[in-house]
C-alpha cells in the first residue's frame, strides 16, 4: 500500500478507466530519486486488470544500445508486424534487427511503433509502463514519444516515469505530467514506523523524518538503520554520510573479495541474464558460490526471470561508482569476453570501451562498427555516441577524423546541431587535409545553413564547392544547389544567384537528369528573386522536363525539394504542378522526417494558390506538426507564415495573428528575412480584408522595406499591387501612382501571367474612366493561365466597383456575381461579404451561402477528412497520417457530425473543389 499518495493514484486509475472506455491516457510521472515513481507503476500494473501490459525500463549504462528499449516494449506485439504498411513494418524490423537491415526513417519506426500498440489493444485495453525513461535510449524514446502524441481514440494507457535532474525526449513530448513531491509528515511517519523492525525512539524516528525530508526511499532505508542510529541521535543531527547511496553501500560492507567483484560485475552488467555474470565470473576466477553470495546475503540484487536486477537503481550506482576504476574495468572487460552472440554486439563494443584505458583500437573499431548498425536503424542518436566514443579510442589522424565526422553526421541527423559542431570542431583542429577536410566543411556548411547562421553557411559552403570541384565537379554542383535553396528564404538573391551561375557552368550535358533537373531549379528560383525576367521561368521550365525523365523511387531529400520548389516558382495552371504530388507521394515512401515537412510546406503553398485552401491547410497543419516533431524549425517557419495567409484569406482574425507571430519569430531567430516579410503581408491581407487600409499600409510599407533591403525583385512577393489598393481607398492617389510605375517594369520583366494579371489590375484600378475596362479585361485574360481563383476574384471586384461607380450597374452586377461565388467557395468570408456589399449596392439582392461548417473542423478533423476523401480507406488514411485507424473514426465520428453528413461520398463532395 502505497502512503499519502491518494491524488496520484486516483489520477493513475482515471487513466486506467480512461483507457477501459477506449479513451487514450498518457502521464509522465516525474519525481526526485527514490521519490515513489516506479511504487506508482508498479501501483497500476496490479491495477491493470483485464488489460494487457506492455513494459519496458531504461538501464543506466545501457542507453547506448539502440532500440534496446522498444525492443523489449514490443516484444508480445510482434507477431502484429505482418498488419502494418509494409514501409514501417521494414523499418520497425530493421531497426529491431529481425530482418533485412535497410535504411530507416525515424518517422517510419515511431508510425510502426503507434500501429503495433493500437493493434495490440484491439484485442484488449493495453497500459504501457515504462519506467526510467532517463535511460531509455534516445531511438526508444523518440519512437515512444512519436506515439504516444498521437494516441487519442484507442484503449492506451501510457505511464512513463522520469527521474529529476535528468533529461529525457519525452519529457519534450508535451505528454500531461504528474509530478510527485515529498511525502507529508503524517506518510512520512507512518512510513517510518512500517519499515522499522522495531518501534522507533522518537528522537531518532524527528531526526530520521528531518533527515529524509519526505523522501520514501531515505526513510525506508533510514528504518533499517535505526537502531544503529540510536546512539548517534541523542538531540543532535544524523551524520551526513547517512544518505541513501551510503545505506545501500553498507549492506555490501564486510562482504568477501569475490563477492564484492561478483557484485560489482552485476552493477557494470546493464541487464545482462544470470547465466552471463556466470561466465564472466568465470573469467574473473571468481567461484559460484561468490556471485550467489553477492546476491544471497546483501539483499541489493534480486532474480527475477533469469535476470538479476537491482533492488533499487541507486543501489546499482552506488555499488558501481563506490569500486575502484581498476576494478571497473576488469569487470568490463569480462563481461566483454563473454559477449559472444551477434546479437549481443553492441554491449560488448560498449563494454570493451568501458574496459580500455587510453586508447584502444579494437575497442574503437567495435564501437565503430556498433555506430554504424545504428545508423542503419536511424537510431541516429546512439550513433553518434558510439562513433564519438570509437574516436576517443582511436589514435590521432585519418581514422579519428573519419569518426568524428561520422559522430557529427549521425549527431545532425538526431536533431542534435550544436553536439554536432562540436564535433567537427573537434575534427577540425586534428588538421586534416585532402578530402575528408572537405566533407567535415560540407557538414559544417550544411548546418549552419539551417541553423541559424544562413548567410555565413552559405559563404561556407561556396568555398568547400569551390576546393572540392576539381577533384568531384558533381559533388560541388550538389553542394552549391543545396545552399543556394536553403539560403534563398535569407533573402539577399543577388549574392546567392553567382552559385547557382557557377552551378550551371559545371554542369556538361551528359550529366545525370537529376543533377541537371536541380541545377535548373536552383538557378531559376534564384534567377526569378533577384529580377532577372524570363530567364527564370525558362529554367524552371526547363527542370520540370528533366524531372519527369526521373523514377520517383530513386529521388533524395533535395530532389524532392527541388521538384517542389519549381512547382511554386513557375505559378502556372498547368506547368510542374504534378510534380509537386509525386514529391508528396515519394517523400511520404521514402524520407518522411528528411523531407516531408519541405515538401508538405511547398504543396500546401501551391493549393492555397488555387481552389484547394482546405487541402492547403491539411498540409500545412500536418506539416507544421512533423516540422515540430523533427526540429525542423527553418520550415516550420515557413508553413506558420503560409498558415497566417491562409487564414487571413479566410478572415481568421485570431488565429492568423498567432501564426504570423510565431511565424515570424522563428524567422527572425533563423534569419528568414523573405519569411518575415511574407508575415507581414498576410497581415497585411488581413486588414485588406476587414477594410483596415490604414492597418494594412501600415505592414505592406514594412514588407516592401524589407524586401527592397534584401533587393527581392520578384514581382509576384511586392506588396505592390495591394498597395496601391489600399493607397486608393484612403485616397492617396499619388502614392498609388508612384507604386504602380516601379511594379509595372518588374512584373513585364517577369512575363509570367500571374504577375502581368496583377499588374492589368493595378492599371485598371488608376486607369481613367474610359480606359480601365480594357486593363480589367487583359488581367482577367493574364488570370486564365494561373490557377489562382482568389486572385482572379480580387481582379473581378476591384473591376466590379470600378464599373459601378461609373454607373455600368450590368456589367458590374456580372463581375461583382463572380467574384462573389469565387470567394463564396473559397471560404474566403471577409472578400466574400465585401463582394456582397458591393453587389447589394449595385442593386441586386444575393446572400452569401452560409457555409460555417468547413470552417468549424479542427486541423486534425480536416486533415483526416481530406484523406478520407481521397478514397483511401480508415486503414490507409491512418498510415499516411500517422495516426491509429481508431483515431481516424473518432475524427471521422466528429466530422461527421459538425458537418450534418453520413457518408464518405457526401465527405468528398464537400470538401473536394467545386467544377
Ligand atoms: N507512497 C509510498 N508509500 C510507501 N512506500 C513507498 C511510497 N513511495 C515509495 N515507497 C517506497 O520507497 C522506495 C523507493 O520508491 P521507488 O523505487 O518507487 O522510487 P523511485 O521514484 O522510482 O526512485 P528512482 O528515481 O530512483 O527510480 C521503495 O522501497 C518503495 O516501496
Ligand atoms: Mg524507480
């Protein structure tokens, strides 16, 4: 029975019911050494009755060893593999090491995780406990972090437990904590007189109580001591030394030599079987009878299945840090020895390391190739453990410096930048020369692009182009692609355009389609930033010809970025745009945490640039929540500041606001000037849009400072067609003129349609009486080649009231109906209701179709709405979302009735664009 805890345990059996009623639950207990945090599990594991139980437990020198954790969470789930997609079922195998070992996404092995636990309760409700989560290794615990983020609708408890001062992934995870403080005095007491063999003189019982300070674990310990401590108490303070590490210690006091070693092999074991601290004893000489000893007669270990296991992980430690280096080492260096099994590998690289002194090449070339196999199973983070370790071993030169790299690599590609760059800082100082120093700038480079520091990145990576063209003119070709499209969002395109120029110089014509298709986008993109016409589009054009000679499955991170980036920069209705949906297709497949953010980011762009805005959302929500899970803050960026536009459209008041400031927060932090400047206008749209041209003035003059600083000359990102809108509605016609000139040049420069569109428009909006029809017309013409209905809506009212108010009430009736449908089925409400005003005015009653529902969904209602709409089934719409297919149908149920709807076919229709 546990004491004084009656809130925590009812808040653990309310997620027990919870989970009985098909509920998800989810605690992360968090508490103090000795605090009470494994009495509480092991409270709800006899509370689970009629659920199954799923366990785990991080072991203090075993969080190296990848996916140790998951491995023994899911072992009685297994046989569940076969269910799931078969991606994530490869990667969950690999990564388990039960099959072929392929190379694995992280994103994959936590989909795999989430589906193996919300298959296993659909038999029976399931609780997960995992206990020690400090230890679990990183690859565990992300994957368990994943999943239980995402448990909603299923019959899951999960209770993971944390000790204070130490840091664990899940702690990150956003999972509702439950924090467990010191016993009050009245547990505390009753406590102490439970653990006491006999009753306690009340001076010793204050003292002991002081001294444990609410700690359970001090005062259970502490009781065993109490009549010892009766001669020291006496009024005055228990001795310092009687802390609980020190009562574990001398329960071990007085034991015999090879008792002792036996103990302390147990304590270096991590959670090797009996049957292993038997054959390592036997390498130590030690006997049989001395390992029973070390369990029989301390009372520190106990068997349980064939393992010894500490009473307590503090006893553990204590026993471990209390033994002499030496010792240490001699029992690492046994258990080493008997390590034998493949499967066993890793412990055993970690042992040798644990066993040498000073530098150790076998011990370093184990470890190195531990690393290895974890990188191979995306455990990125144990990688780079065991590589920087192999480094340490290693003597200085060549292969140290290989390490570190690898170390730095595997380090990035856990999330981990600033571990990374110290790394390589380290690689660095070795001075190596040739190319290895030019791979350690390449990384370097890579990650101080996307760190922070993106202009300095980028000089960075110019220069390792620039060494490393001669010796690989194709590798300098990637190198420059990749930093020209990461830093284009810095802005500055003059200084970025010379790379891609450079880029295009090394390329020869029998050069791979791929590398070509890439080359083309990168300097297109570029080309269109900085204002240099129509030799941007004709590269970009030129790129999506190449792409499609490409097969998706041999596709990378930047060639999915690259196909998405053509896409958004052509803005045609008919040009690249199917290349966005295979970059989707094959990003989700093949490299969901390296590019799906990117790519879900620029496809939601492209929809929200056409009829799909609620397709727009579905992207960019689930973008901006993978971008979240991945660290991936640059896109993340990005998709709050499309969101904010989006919203503003819509005339989200509140929502927009929030968005564009995070947006533009993590802009600022990342130096995302073109990102900045794109907050402000949706701003911007947003006051245009609640007939605030004041307010908006006030961010479209910010955003075009801004983009006139970076000397962005792309027509189709001036705030100079809304501007001159609004300088016209306060009456600052001058101002207006004054806009339009410098827009006009730029926009013909461009010759793409949905710029020449706009600036027809902002003719026609100065144009005199008898002159704005024609200007009206040739931007509704210009309109015809861009898939943007909203902004052929904006032409149709400007036009609309332009015809109004020089009394065509006919004409204008006409342009003022479409532009009010167009906006009606966007969504768009302000544009909508100011269309209707304008059209009442005109003389015509309309109403606007009162469609609040789309409107209502949450981000996660609508993105399984759209999947479902799709046509794919619950099943499959779960894969692709990452979600259990029992969340699905909870979101479903929930669509279904805000909507007032039945069936798929009615989902679809809704949702799906009109015509
Ligand atoms: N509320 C309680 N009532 C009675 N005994 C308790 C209570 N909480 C904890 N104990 C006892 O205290 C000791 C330590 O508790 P426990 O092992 O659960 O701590 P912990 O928080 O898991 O510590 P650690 O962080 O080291 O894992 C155990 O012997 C346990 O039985
Ligand atoms: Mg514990």
């Amino acid at each position: 029975m546990l004491l004084g805890r009656d809130s925590e345990m009812a808040a653990v059996e309310r997620a027990l019911a919870d989970a009985r009623l098909g509920r998800s639950a989810a605690l992360v207990i968090r508490g103090e050494a000795g605090i009470g945090k494994t009495s509480l599990l092991r409270f709800a594991v006899e509370g689970a009755v009629e659920m199954r139980v799923l366990a785990a437990r991080g072991v203090q020198f075993e969080a190296d060893v990848p996916f140790s954790g998951l491995d023994e969470l899911l072992r009685p789930t297994l046989s569940l593999l076969e269910r799931l997609p078969a991606t994530h079922a490869t990667a969950l195998r690999s990564s388990l090491g039960l099959g072929e070992r392929v190379e694995t996404d992280r994103l994959l092995v936590g989909a795999a995780t989430l589906g193996l636990i919300s298959g296993y309760a659909e038999q029976a409700p399931v609780l997960v406990v995992v206990d020690d989560a400090q230890w679990l290794d990183r690859a565990s615990a992300e994957a368990l972090a994943f999943a239980a983020r995402r448990l909603l609708a299923d019959p899951v408890a999960v209770l993971i437990t944390v000790r204070d001062g130490e840091d664990s992934t899940l702690i990150d995870a956003g999972l509702p904590e439950l924090r467990l403080s010191p016993l009050d005095h009245a547990a505390a007491a009753a406590l102490l007189e439970r653990a006491a063999a006999d009753t306690v003189d009340p001076h010793v019982a204050g003292a002991i109580l002081d001294t444990a300070g609410g700690n359970p674990l001090a005062l259970v310990e502490l009781a065993a001591e109490a009549a010892k401590l009766a001669y020291a108490a006496a009024g005055s303070p228990l001795p310092v030394a009687t802390t609980v590490e020190r009562a574990y210690l001398r329960r071990a006091v007085g034991l015999p030599e090879g008792a002792r070693r036996a103990l302390l092999l147990m304590a270096a074991a991590g959670s090797a079987d009996l049957a292993a601290i038997h054959r390592a004893g036997d390498v130590l000489g030690l006997q049989a009878p001395d390992v029973h000893a070390a369990e029989a007669t301390t009372g520190l270990v106990v068997e349980r299945g064939g393992r010894l296991e500490f009473v307590h992980p503090l006893a553990r430690a204590a026993v471990y840090h209390a033994a002499p280096p030496a010792d240490r080492r001699e029992a690492h260096r046994a258990l080493a020895a008997v390590a034998t099994d493949p499967d066993d590998a890793d412990r055993r690289a970690w042992h040798l390391a644990a066993a040498a002194t000073g530098r150790d090449a076998a011990a370093a070339t184990a470890l190195e190739a531990a690393g290895q196999r974890a990188r191979e199973r995306a455990a990125h983070a144990s990688a780079a453990a065991a590589f920087e370790e192999a480094a340490r071993l290693s003597e200085p030169g060549e292969a140290r410096m290989a390490r570190l790299l690898a170390a730095a690599e595997n380090a990035w590609m856990a999330g981990n930048g600033g571990q990374a760059i110290k790394l390589l800082e380290a690689a660095r100082r070795l001075d190596p020369g040739g190319g290895l120093r030019l791979d350690i700038d390449d990384l370097a480079g890579h990650i101080a692009l996307r760190q922070g520091a993106v202009r300095e990145g980028f000089r960075m990576q110019v220069a390792t182009a620039q060494a490393v063209q001669r010796t690989d003119r194709l590798k300098a070709v990637r190198i420059l692609v990749d930093a020209a499209l990461a830093t284009y969002g810095a802005g500055y395109p003059a200084e970025i355009l010379p790379a891609t120029e450079q880029a295009l110089e090394l390329l020869r014509p029998d050069d791979p389609a791929d590398v070509a298709a890439c080359v083309h986008v990168a300097y297109g993109a570029l080309a269109i930033l900085a204002g240099r016409g129509s030799e941007g589009p004709r590269h970009l054009r030129a790129s999506v010809d190449l792409f499609r000679s490409i097969s998706v499955a041999s596709w990378d991170p930047l060639l999915f970025a690259c196909a998405g980036t053509a896409g958004n920069f052509l803005r045609e209705a008919e040009t690249g745009r199917e290349l966005l949906s295979q970059a989707l297709s094959g990003a989700r497949e093949y490299a969901p945490a390296a590019a799906l953010p990117t790519v879900l980011f620029m496809i939601g762009r492209d929809a929200a640039t056409t009829e799909r805005w609620a397709e727009a959302r579905g992207y960019y929500e689930e973008g901006a929540r993978l971008a979240r899970d991945t660290t991936q803050f640059i896109w993340l960026a990005c998709i709050l500041t499309g969101l904010a536009w989006l919203d503003a459209l819509e005339g989200r008041d509140e929502e927009c606001r929030s968005h564009a400031a995070e947006g533009r927060a993590l802009s600022e932090r990342y130096g995302m000037s073109l990102h900045t400047a794109w907050s402000l206008t949706a701003l911007a749209e947003l006051e245009l849009g609640l007939g605030r041209p004041e307010a908006a003035i006030v961010h479209l003059v910010g955003c075009q400072a801004l983009l006139a600083e970076m000397q962005v000359l792309d027509p189709d990102l001036a705030p100079a067609p809304l501007l001159v809108d609004a300088y016209l509605r306060v009456g600052r016609v001058d101002d207006a003129r004054t806009e339009a000139r410098d827009y006009q040049q730029l926009a013909e420069a461009k010759g793409q349609p949905f710029a020449l569109a706009r600036a027809a428009r902002v003719r026609g909006l100065l144009a005199v009486d008898d002159e704005f029809e024609a200007e009206f017309e040739a931007a509704l013409r210009h309109h015809d080649g861009t898939p943007d209905t909203f902004e052929r809506a904006r032409t149709q009212l400007c036009y609309g009231e332009r015809l109004r108010r020089a009394r065509r009430r006919v004409q204008a009736r006409r342009q003022l109906r479409a532009a009010l449908a167009a906006f009606d089925r966007l969504g768009a409400r302000p544009w909508a209701a100011r269309a209707l005003t304008e059209l009442i005015a005109s003389g015509e009653s309309a109403r606007v179709r009162d469609d609040n529902s789309r409107h209502s969904l949450t981000p996660q209602e609508l993105q399984v709405a759209l999947a479902l709409a799709e046509g794919r089934t619950t099943r499959e719409a779960a894969a692709k979302l990452y979600l259990s297919p029992k969340t699905i149908e909870y979101h479903l149920r929930n669509v279904y009735d805000k909507l007032e709807i039945r069936s798929r076919e009615e989902l679809a229709s809704m949702l799906r664009a009109p015509g």
